[in-house]
C-alpha cells in the first residue's frame, strides 16, 4: 500500500516577502537621523558593535554606513536608498535619485557650508590667491570642482582627520565642513569663501526606484520623515470659546494660523483648535484665556502633513 505524504511534503513555500534595502548614516549624523525616524514611525534598534539596525517594520532591513560612502553603495544597488549629504553625491560623482530633501544637520535644521578657511595671519585674501597653494580637506572633488570653476590650480591634498589644526604648518589652506563656524574661528581660521551648502537628502537607486513597490515603500517614507520635520517646533492648540467673544480671540491668534472653528452642542458656545510654532505658546495662552477662552489644551505634533 502506497504511503501517505506527510502534509509539510506538498506544501508550497510561500513567495518571499518583498524588502527595502535602507543605508542609515553612521557617525555625526546618526543620533539625529534615528531621532527623526522615530518620530516618523520607524523604532531602529541598534547594537553597540553593530552594523545592523533592526527595524519594527518587517519590510525593511537597514545598515549603519557613514554617510560620506553612502551614495556609492546606493549607486551601485547594495542600499535600494538612504540618507547621505547632498555634498557626498555630488563629491562621489554618484548618479542616484534624489527623493526628498531634509534640511538637517548634526546640531541644527540649517544647512552645513563647505568653506576654504586660512589662518587667521594669511596673506590669502581671496580664491585666486589659492593659486599654487597647497589645500587639505576631506572632500577631494569638491574642491577641485570649484577651484576648476575659477580657473585655479593647486595642490589638493585628501586629509584623513583634525583637518583645522593642518593650517598653515602643513597646508596653505583648507576646505572643511561648518555649521557654526566655531571650530574654525577656535583653531584661529578665518573663512574667505563658501564651496557649496549642503544638507541631508534621502536618495534611491535609481533601478530601485523604477520598482513598483519599492518606488511606494520609498515614497511613504519620505512622506513620513517631511511631515516628522514639518511638525518639529510645533504644537497644536484646542480651545472653547463663547460665540460673542470669538472675534476676539481669533484675533489674538497668530496671523499665519488658520483656526478650525466647530459648533458645539451649547448653541452659545464653538471649539477652536489651530497649529502654530510653539514659541507663540508662552504669550499666547495668557491672552486667550483673558480673551474669554476656556478648556485651553496644548498639545504636542509628532508629523504634519501638509
């Protein structure tokens, strides 16, 4: 008698569940990358020797890559996408789809500005001062680019680190990242012109990016993170207000918000709720509630979608 099969025999395998590739920067920008992930929705968990970022959406599998090498790996297909600088694409010569811009930094939500800065004592005035100098920076093509574009050539000198303390013992001048400037004016360097600004930039590969799913995953990320950005120094406001006192209060609102006004069930009465910066908050509420505003609630934004 024929046996039976076993029913784990003749069980199909199911079709693998599709996955994003995801490169998360690691380094100076790492901590503020993850912060506002988190408040997009997405919890990275992240292991103090590890390279690895476990993520609580099963659709996507992430790697901690500084951002300085991010836009070649995404090129070259081994990150669907990821967050790098806009200054990395374009010092890696990198062809790849720029999403989303996302204006932030290490310490700031301003860009960074890539700089040539001299000693304090220089007789370096100008660019064209440049000429034949000696230039030390981390960002090689970048340099040479913009030194290409005003017809000066110089020795430029790729520098693994402490790039500020290199001028003048070792180098004529430099070209160094800056969001304040301060580390700069600390090593007593003075800026004599601006290479390029730059900012964060989620990118795709750009076959990636023709995938159907792939284009959507990537798409509502980038959504979630703008409006995790458009929330930050926002707070929303919700209030009660008598109907003979509401020309009043909405004009002590700022002038850029735009109230929701609805009618509650006590004909004499309407609620009002409206978003605005928080710095407003402080002086604000004070002069609603003695505008006749009452039930007065603040209350914190995690995304904005506008």
């Amino acid at each position: 008698m024929a046996s039976k099969k076993s029913p784990s025999s003749t069980a199909k395998t199911p079709a693998e569940a599709p996955v994003l590739k995801l490169g998360l920067p690691k380094g100076s920008l790492q901590d503020s990358t993850l912060e506002l992930f988190d408040h997009a929705g997405f919890h990275f968990s992240i292991g103090s020797r590890n390279y690895r970022a476990g993520c609580d959406d099963p659709e996507i599998e992430a790697l901690l890559i500084r951002a300085q090498e991010m836009a070649g790996y995404i090129e070259g297909g081994v990150f669907d996408c990821g967050l790098t600088g806009l200054d990395w694409i374009k010092g890696n010569r990198a062809d790849v789809h720029v999403i989303c811009d996302l204006v932030y930094s290490k310490v700031s939500r301003k860009p960074v500005r890539w700089v040539v800065a001299v000693h304090k004592d220089s007789d370096i005035k100008s660019v064209t001062d440049l000429k034949g100098k000696r230039i030390a920076t981390e960002a090689v093509n970048l340099t040479n680019d913009y030194l290409a574009k005003h017809g000066i050539t110089a020795d430029v000198e790729f520098s693994w680190g402490a790039t500020e303390i290199k001028c003048p013992d070792l180098v004529d001048a430099i070209v160094e990242v800056t969001e304040t400037g301060s580390s700069l004016r600390a090593n007593n360097l003075r800026i004599i012109d601006t290479v390029m600004e730059s900012w964060t930039v989620f990118a795709a590969n750009r076959q990636s990016w023709q995938d159907p799913w792939k284009r959507d995953k990537m798409e509502a990320i980038a959504l979630l993170l703008q409006a995790a950005m458009a929330a930050e120094g926002r707070v929303g406001l919700k209030l009660n207000a008598p109907k003979d006192s509401l020309d009043d209060i909405v004009a002590v609102l700022p002038a850029i918000t735009s109230p929701t006004i609805s009618h509650l069930r006590d004909g004499d009465w309407v609620a009002v709720e409206t978003i605005l910066e928080e710095k407003y908050v402080r002086d604000l509420i004070p002069a609603l509630k003695k505008a006749g505003a009452v039930g007065i609630i603040e209350y914190p934004l995690n995304k904005v979608v506008d």
